[in-house]
C-alpha cells in the first residue's frame, strides 16, 4: 500500500501595512530560502506604502500629484503601476480611474498588485504552494498539499458572518480572488462620471482571474457599474469569472463560474 505523500512545512505570517492586514500562507520549501523569501515580500510592501501611499505627503505618488516630481524621478514602480492602471482604464472604458477628486490616486491598483508581487516572490523560493491575502483580496499559486487545492471563503455581505460562496483554485497553477463593496469600507468606490461614491444596485462585486492585479481592478470597475452593464462586461473578458450580489439580495455570476465554486 503506498503511504500518502507528507504534508508540506506551513508557514504562516500576517503584517499590518498599507492601512490592512497582509496574511501570508506558505507551503513546502526549504527553511532558509522560504524565510528570506517572506523577509523580503514583507519588506516589500513597506516600501510600497511609503512610495505610493495618498495618506503620506512625503510619498512619490504625493509628491507626483503636486507636481513636485515628475514620473522620471520616481522608483520604476510607480511608472509600472501608472501603466497597469492606464490600462484598466481603457479595457473598462473610464469605469477604472486612478484620480480621485481630481487628484492622482493609484490605490485602486496598488494593494492588489503588490500582494501578487509579495506572492511571486515567495513563490520563487521553489515553495509548493503560496497564498497572500491582502485585507480579502487573495492570491493563490501552487498548492497547499497533495491532492489538495487553494480554496477561499467569499464573505455573504448581507448575512454577516456567513459565506456567499466558496471558490476552488482546483486546477490551476495561480488564482486570484478580490471583493469590491461596501461591508469592509463603507461607500469608497467612486464613480469615475461624477467624482462622487458609486451608486448602483450592488453590495458586493467578487472577480476570480489568474492574476490579483486585475482581479482588483475588474472588480471596483464592476462595482461602480452596477450589475446589469457589470455583468456582461465581466462575461466578455477573458479568464474571468464573477459573483454579483444585490441590495436586493439577488446573485449573478458570470457563466463560468460554477466550475471555479467548491
């Protein structure tokens, strides 16, 4: 009879940056490499928070939106943030925007992709499996054990305490999940038409897709559309499946998805 492979070593770590918390799963590995790995990630994001934070007046990104600074002069990351949002801005046709109250305010981006950067960073320390949940936003790469995938709660907005839904990164190598909503934050999604808090028939929009860059994206973008344009706007995109759910408490998914819950 063929003994069942070990479990893989688990390492877990949770660091308060950028206003949230960070929670880092790590499976497999060797010590050392793995804990340098961590190191660095965790380093990573502070020096994240002080490059891009809104809330600092001594950041780049402050400092580059008072015209102190121009993108030149600026760490090369805030030039490869400005381009991924340019990006989501033109793929959601304006529904994205890094300005707020007319200033520049890359968050929208940021969390999001510096948990996918924290992730690929451990993940390349040769671990099995890894997942970094950025204040409920979660990537996921490899696995956390034999026979065993990366599953993740999505939180029921309106029932608090229970689970809308359960998603399975069953086989694949990288899976990224983000919520846009008002139960965390409150009313924080803007309407790019009106520089004013979105309004629409949503509470809670969650993207699934490879990546947590644009997962994040996609979801505020969809949030601030409201569910009918949301919805076929996410079912056109490549790789991305989505749950929407109501102020009426009615729940929409895009057609894939059933095969991502489990």
């Amino acid at each position: 009879m063929t003994e069942p492979a070990p479990a893989p070593a688990v390492v877990r770590h949770a660091e308060e940056v950028m206003g949230t918390v960070f929670s880092f799963d790590v499976r497999g590995g060797e010590p050392e490499p793995v804990r340098a790995a961590l190191e660095e990630a965790i380093a990573s994001l502070h020096r994240v928070n002080e490059v891009f934070s809104t809330y600092r007046e001594d950041s780049q990104v402050s400092r580059l939106a008072r015209g102190e600074l121009t993108v030149e002069e600026c760490d090369p990351e805030v030039a490869e943030v400005l381009a991924l949002g340019e990006e989501a801005e033109r793929v959601s046709e304006g529904w994205f925007s890094m300005r707020y109250q007319g200033r520049l305010d890359p968050t929208g981006v940021v969390k999001g992709w510096a948990a996918e950067r924290a992730a690929r960073l451990i993940a390349a320390a040769g671990v099995s499996g890894v997942s970094v949940n950025g204040g409920g936003d979660v990537q996921l790469l490899g696995v956390p054990g034999p026979e065993r995938p990366w599953r993740v709660g999505v939180s029921d907005p309106l029932r608090p305490g229970g689970l809308a839904a359960v998603v399975s990164a069953a086989g694949a190598d990288e899976l990224a999940v983000a919520t846009s909503g008002t139960t965390e934050r409150g009313a924080h999604i803007v309407d790019p038409r009106t520089g004013r808090s979105a309004v629409t028939d949503l509470v809670a929009v969650t993207v699934v897709a490879p990546r947590l860059t644009w997962a994040d994206c996609w979801a505020t973008a969809a949030f601030a559309m409201g569910s009918r344009e949301a919805l076929a706007w996410l079912e056109a995109l490549p790789d991305v499946e989505a749950l929407l759910i109501t102020a009426g408490d009615e729940v929409r998914c895009t057609g894939g998805l059933a095969r991502r819950l489990g």
